[in-house]
C-alpha cells in the first residue's frame, strides 16, 4: 500500500520563509527625514540670498541629553537653507524639539524660534533687519 503523507509539515514549512521575509520587507522601511527648512526674507519681505543662517539649540537637560544642536549653512538663490535634523533624533523620540535659528547678512541680523517635528519637513520664516 501506499504510505499517507502529512501535508501539514509541507504546508509549515512553506508559510515560515513567507512570514519571514515579509517581516524583513517590513522592517526595512526607511523613516521619513527630519528636515528644518528656512527662509531668510528683510523688513520689505525680499528674499535674502547668500545670508549666513545659525542653529543654536541648547536641552533643557544636560545630563540626560547631552547633545546640542549648532549648524550653519548660507541660504541660496532662492533665499532659503537648508538643515538635515534626523542625526539629532534618536529612535523612537517623541515630542517637539525648539531650535533658535539667527541669520546674518552684511550688518542685517535676526532671530527666529522653530519648533521641529520628527520625521517632518518643518519650515520657519527668519527676517532680518
């Protein structure tokens, strides 16, 4: 006679390299930047370009974050810089970080606060007068 072969250890063993690299797959989905983007603009509301743009973020709690935020960049043609935050996120951060943002532009100076949103394009208007 013929001998009864279990389908359910065939049947195991294909679902489990399914599932496994579904959860691969899964796991590689990159995370969305976190991104500061700023427009430098003077008191008549003309973009600025090839101003000097400061980031200056202190924590509140030093002991537990230590990491403080200082870039700089010049705004281009089109009057705007350009800041890549990711790096000051770690996984899983939740909440809003603030960050002064002070430009400079041939005796011209200015302040803005931006508050930063992770994994987010943020945006913050900086005049300078």
């Amino acid at each position: 006679m013929y001998k009864k072969i279990k389908l359910f250890h065939t049947r195991l063993y294909a679902i489990i390299p399914s599932l496994i690299l579904f959860f691969i797959v899964l796991g590689c989905k990159e995370t969305p930047p976190t991104t500061l983007e700023v427009l430098v603009v003077n008191a008549n509301g003309t973009v600025i370009n090839e101003a000097k743009v400061w980031l200056v973020a202190e924590p509140t709690d030093t002991l537990h974050n230590p990491i403080a935020v200082q870039d700089s960049t010049v705004s281009d043609a089109s009057g705007k810089a350009y800041f890549d935050l990711t790096k000051f996120y770690k996984a899983g951060q939740i909440g809003v970080m603030q960050i002064k943002v002070k430009g400079f532009y041939f005796g011209l100076t200015g302040e803005a606060l931006a508050e930063i949103t992770e994994q987010q394009r943020n945006q913050v208007l900086l005049q300078v007068q």
